[in-house]
C-alpha cells in the first residue's frame, strides 16, 4: 500500500515537471506540424515536409507566414487550404530559384515568384 502511494506520487511530480519544462502545444501548432507534404523542391526534395516546417521556410516571406497563421488560428482557413497554398507558395518559389540559378541573368524570375505569391494569397 506504501509503495503504491509512492508510486502515485512520483507518477504526479513526474508529470507535473514535463508540463512544467515544455510549453503546451496549441492544437492548431500541433496539427501543422503533424501535416505533411511531399515536395519536389529544393532541399525538401524526396522529402515529406511538415506544413510547419514548410511555413517558417525560406520559401515563405516572413508577412505572408503570420497572413496565414493568423488566418489558419481564426478558422478563415482550413488546415487543407494553409496545405495548399504553402505547398504552392514554396513549389513555385522552388522552380523559380532553380530557374534563376541556371539562367543567372534573367532578373525576371524573383519578380515572378512574388507575383505568385500574392496573386495567390488574394484568391484564397
């Protein structure tokens, strides 16, 4: 009966000091990062990329992130279309740095890139 009593209280002082050492976890966080994708692009080649990974790459601009996750936390959007319009957002921004690293001298490509980005952000 002692060591059960010991036993319950270790069990509680245990999990109190994981609760206590790591920030809770939003769901909202949780399902983004539990989320993925498989890319073709760049260094996520090959790779199934989490959308939370995907949003706080260098693929996507720091305003457009909090767009979206400000967007996704209101419920404006659904986990499927913060997928969708990540996944697209560093797709084309993938294909474009490709395409400038192999023709150096077209400045046009960033250009693009940023159009995309916006144009797609407004549909959605």
């Amino acid at each position: 009966l002692i060591a059960v009593k010991t036993s319950d209280k270790d069990t509680a002082s245990a999990a109190g000091e994981k609760d206590g050492d790591s920030p809770k976890e939003e769901p909202w966080e949780k399902a983004l990062k539990t989320t993925v994708v498989d890319m073709e692009v760049g260094e996520f080649r090959g790779h199934k990329v989490s959308v939370w990974d995907l949003l706080h790459s260098k693929y996507i601009p720091e305003e457009n992130r909090k767009e979206l996750l400000e967007l996704y936390q209101a419920g404006e959007l659904t986990l499927e279309q913060v997928r969708t319009v990540v996944s697209t957002i560093v797709t084309k921004a993938g294909a474009a740095r490709a395409e400038q690293s192999a023709n150096a001298s077209s400045p046009r490509a960033e250009t693009t890139v940023g159009e995309a980005e916006n144009s797609r952000l407004q549909e959605d």
